[in-house]
C-alpha cells in the first residue's frame, strides 16, 4: 500500500511544492537528508543569520526535480546547468530570509495550532477527504521532507504570505483611475494595412557568378565543416544487471522480522467535531457552543447539528467528521481532550485558538501489524534494488579501474562482458541521439587530451543507472568549403538580402509620400485591406499588427497617421491608423467598476509589496562568500 501511495504521489509532491513555494521566494532553506559538518562555511548571511551550505544543496535539490518533472519523461539531467541552479536559488534564499525578517519585525505569527489545521485540510494529504497519515508521511518522503522540517518551511511561508497580503489587501485605487484604465482597455481603433510580400521581391533579384564568388571570397570563414569526431564506448546500465540477481527467501524472511520489529501499533481514533468560531465577541460564541451541547446531550444528531451549525467548512457539510486522528496531531487543549474520551463520548465545549470544539469519538482502533503477504513484493523490490545498486557500484568501481590503466577497451570489454559500441560522427553541438547529445559526452569526447593521447575517459555518468567510458576513435578536424560546394548557400543569402532591401526601400519610398499626403494605392499588386473597430484582443488581424496599431499616435486633423513593421518570413507592411474610437463609460455598470478597482488595487498591492522587498534590501547586511 505505501509503495502504491508512493509512486502515485510524484504529481502531487510537484503540486505541493509549486504551491508552498513563492515564485518571488522560489525556494525555502530546510534540513538536507544529506549528512554535512556542521562547520559555519555559510555561503550567504543576511543581518547576521546565516542561510547555510544544507539550505542551498536542499533549495537546488528541490529546484532541480521540479525542471526535471517539467521536462518530462524523457529529461536530460545534463542539460541543467548545477552552478546556475545553485546561483539562483542563493539569491532566492536571501530574498526569502529578507522577507522572513520582515514580517517577524511586524509581530507576524502563526500559531501550531493553525499550522496543524492547515496540514489536517491539505487534501494532498487526505485519502477519500479525510486526513491520512500514511499519505501525509508518504508524500512528505517523496519531497524529501520529515514531518517537523515541512511544518517549519510551512511557518516560513505563511509568515512571509501575511506579510504580503497585508499589502495586497490594503491597497486601493479611486473611480477615476479605474476609469481610465477601462477607457484605455475599451477603446477600438481604424485602420488600413497592406502587406508587401518578400516572395515577390526575391524572384525579381538576379544573382551572378560573380555576385557568389565576391560574398564567397569576403565570408569564407562562414563556410568551414563542422569539427567532429567518432567514439566508441563501454555502456554500463544497471537494469542490465538486474536480470542475474536471484531473490533470497531467507533474507526476505530477515527483511520482513526487521519490519515487525520496527512496527508500533498505534491507536487511531476516528473523530467529529462541531466548531463555533470566536468572532468579534467571545462570549457570544461560547454562549452557543454551550448551547449546541446542551442540544446534544439532549439528544440531538451530532451530524446534523454539524451540518447546521459548524463553522469548518472543511468538514461540515460531512456532519463534522474529521476522520482517523492520531495522538499529537494539534497538541494542546484539542489533543487532550480527544485523548481523554472513550469510544462514543462527547466532550464539552473546548476552546482554542480556532473557537470553541465540540468533540465526539466515533470510534477507537489500533492499528495492526502487517503479514508477510502484504509486504512481501514490496520486500523483494528492496532487496532487488538493494543488491543491484551494491553490484552496479561495484562494476562501476571495476569499469573505472579497468578503463584508467587500458590503452583500449578491449580488456575492459572481456572483463566486465560488456560489448564496444561505436557512435557516428558528430559535432560540437552534438548529435542526433541522445548520447551524442548529453553534454558530459561531448565535454569528454572534445576534451583535447582525449583527442591528442588517445587515453580512455573517466566514467561518465549519464543518469542515476547508466555510465559509460568512451575514447576517441578518429577526429575530423575542420575544412574549409570549396565555392562550389556552398554556391547555393550563398546565392539563397544574397536572395534574401537583396529582396530585403528592395522591398523596405519601396516602403520607405511609400510611407514619404503618404506622409506627405498622397492617395494611398495599390503597392507591387498588393491591395490595402481597411479593419474598422479592432479592440486590443482582436484576432482577426496579426497579433503584431495589433499591438502597433495600439502604439501609434492618434491622427489629427482627419490626417492618418502611419507605421511601418516587419512581419514574419521577412514580410513587412505599411499601417495607416485612421481613426480612434473611445469607449463610452456611461454603459459601465457597478459591478464592472468595483472589479476593475479590485483588479487595479490588487496590482498596486503587488508593486508595494514588490517595492518593500527592494527598500529592506537595500539596507539589509547582506555578506556572500
């Protein structure tokens, strides 16, 4: 079952971290899984605390899965660049450390209690609605967290998140700017466009011989093959080796032992509760939460009076059921009382932060340890895995000994039973297929003492269960192209060039004499085509054409005013703007008004939230190493 939720969580971990983690704040510093000293060698301090080495290397982690999940299923870990990853998530850390001081310097906080109750209604964390703890354990080991580590990068974020929606919601903008901002966004424009296509100016241009010999003789170092080279190479792949493992039952046995003896039975405790909010008056709140258990004690249905009365959204609408809970989960006053009811008991009302509980216990169960049965595929897959990672080290351990001390790899080859495989030539940029294109190979097939001694390379490896060896068999060192051999090349250039050039040479011809008022006509056949009341998001003309048309000056005295612009393929048209229409505000109703001013004034929010990040920064004591 946990294997199941296991393999089945990888989106949901993506979720999780896309939506905790900020964009302005992409990544928080947590404990590493990763064992380092605990040295103070901090790569970054900022007012005095440090944002350690484990920060960076957890932030890069967490960086580099997320791209890789965004990349898909056929990702190239070597097309991620480690030092830029590890340079941008420092500067996110730093920014995030700001932030995080800034809001503690306003008297921000967030209770446990609330930081368990956001938990609790994570429905990441919930199987058929209800909270699970081995989901809740399975996704946060899958992110690489422990439950303790992502409360605290939780804290870290939701203190950072009150900060910035005390900007965003405090923000405001008056009727006569939203306004503006609705005529601007409502008003159309005329206009007349022609397009002047590049296919007709280029089979009017006539190239020479000697028109290709002159660009040939000036551009020759543009026409040098490609450098290349040939490898052959020894590939090591680990699922490979997992054909020749056998399963040992006793070990299975021993696995399985270990398990149970590891395994603590827990008591779960299935639970409802009603919750009466605080409000703006305390005693008016707990006033009704004694009332809603007198009703009780009197006989009423508990889901009922839940679906009626509760103030959790979260579980009122299922009569108050909070599903399984376990010992510790929102300590406090909450934690105690749950623990102290039998099964069937229902408690007084209880107060925390959140208001007033009323909680009943439906049900008590421990839970049981597992059989044999259950876990044992799950067992071999470990002991398979185990045991294949151990031989994979080993080979590869061999393969580097092996490779290093060969003047080939034929030795290597009969040794370790691996066959000698060659690649086709390819250059610098690599080549077609994905090994020639892994940028370790091509860093280790160019390396030039590889080239010039003809020595192995050191393991390169590709991915988490494949390396590979690779030499030199033959480099293609540059050379330089005959004339005839690119004679089409350059003549296809200076095609284009010329047509280019002819055709902005007639626009430019065109536009001064519509400025200086001509008759606008017919240009090389092509005819002006009139659009009458393009709104901005029109897609009825060219996006390009759209957004120029909405940058040029409004004409005056009834006199068009015109552009120019290039368009895809090396087209370009001439645009003539004749007329700008302005939205009537009269039709604008409330509700549309009260949007627009919501829109505006959250933006606003965000341009001071984004304006006091800069102003803490820029009086932060910042040390970088």
């Amino acid at each position: 079952m946990l294997q199941n939720i296991r393999d089945n969580s990888k989106g949901i971990v993506a979720k999780i971290i896309v939506g905790l983690i900020a964009v302005t704040f992409a990544l928080f510093g947590v404990e590493s899984l990763v064992s380092l000293t605990a040295g103070s060698n901090a790569p970054a301090t900022v007012n005095g605390e440090e944002i350690s080495e484990r920060d960076v290397l957890q932030g890069a982690d967490l960086q580099r899965r997320q791209l890789l999940t965004q990349m898909g299923e056929n990702a190239d870990p070597t097309l991620l660049d480690d030092n830029l990853i590890r340079k941008a998530v420092l500067e996110g850390l730093i920014e995030q450390e700001i932030l995080r001081q800034s809001a503690l310097s306003q008297d921000m906080t967030i209770s446990d209690q609330q930081l368990d109750q956001l938990i609790v209604s994570t429905s990441d964390f919930q199987v058929n609605g209800q909270f699970d703890r081995q989901q809740y354990e399975a996704v946060l080991r899958n992110a690489g967290f422990s439950p303790l580590l992502y409360k605290e990068l939780l804290l870290k974020d939701k203190l950072i998140e009150q900060e910035r929606a005390g900007y965003l919601l405090s923000a405001f903008t008056t009727d006569e700017e939203a306004e503006q901002v609705v005529a601007l966004d409502r008003q159309t424009r005329d206009f007349a466009v022609i397009t002047l296509s590049a296919e007709a100016y280029k089979a009017q241009q006539n190239i020479s011989a000697d028109d290709i010999n002159a660009y040939y003789q000036d551009n020759k170092s543009d026409f040098m093959t490609e450098e290349q080279v040939i490898i052959e190479y020894l590939l090591l792949n680990k699922q490979d080796l997992r054909a020749g493992i056998e399963v040992d039952e006793a070990e299975l046995q021993s696995q399985f032992d270990q398990r149970l003896a590891a395994f603590q039975a827990q008591e779960e405790r299935e639970i409802s509760h009603i919750l009466v909010e605080l409000g703006d008056d305390e005693s008016t709140a707990e006033a009704k939460a004694n009332d809603l258990y007198a009703q009780l004690q009197a006989g009423a249905d508990f889901a009922d009076l839940a679906r009626a009365e509760s103030d959790d959204p979260g579980s009122a609408d299922a009569g108050g059921d909070l599903g399984v809970y376990f010992q510790g989960m929102i300590p406090g006053a909450f934690d105690d009382t749950v623990n102290e009811l039998g099964e069937g008991e229902l408690s007084a009302p209880v107060r925390t932060d959140f208001g007033y509980h009323l909680v009943k216990v439906n049900k008590i169960s421990n839970s049981e340890p597992p059989s044999f049965d259950s876990l044992k595929a799950q067992l071999v897959d470990e002991q398979l895995a185990n045991k294949v990672e151990s031989l994979y080290v080993e080979k590869l351990e061999q393969l580097a000994d092996l490779t290093f001390s060969a003047g080939d790899l034929l030795e290597p080859s009969d040794e370790l039973k691996l066959e000698i495989m060659t690649a086709p030539a390819f250059g610098r940029n690599g080549g077609s297929d994905e090994l020639t294109s892994n940028q370790r190979v091509l860093r280790q097939a160019f390396d030039q003492e590889l080239i010039q001694d003809g020595i192995n390379s050191t393991p390169i490896e590709l991915d988490s269960g494949r390396a590979m060896v690779l030499r030199v068999k033959e480099h293609i060192r540059p050379r330089q192209l005959a004339e005839d051999e690119v004679a089409e090349v350059i003549r296809a250039r200076l095609i284009e060039q010329g047509a280019s050039d002819a055709l902005q040479a007639d626009i430019d011809s065109e536009l001064a004499g519509l400025r200086s008022g001509a008759e606008r006509s017919s240009i090389q056949g092509s005819d002006w085509v009139v659009a009458d009341q393009v709104n901005r998001a029109s897609n009825e003309q060219l996006p390009q054409i759209v957004q120029q048309v909405f940058k040029m000056p409004q004409p005056a005295d009834n006199a068009a005013t015109y552009s120019s612009i290039d368009l895809l393929g090396g087209d370009k048209a001439i645009i003539a703007l004749t007329k700008v229409n302005n939205a009537d505000m009269q039709v604008l109703t409330t509700e549309e008004r009260a949007a627009m001013r919501a829109m505006l004034a959250q933006r606003l929010g965000q341009f001071d939230y984004k304006a006091l990040l800069k102003a803490r920064q820029a009086v932060a004591e910042i040390e970088r190493l």
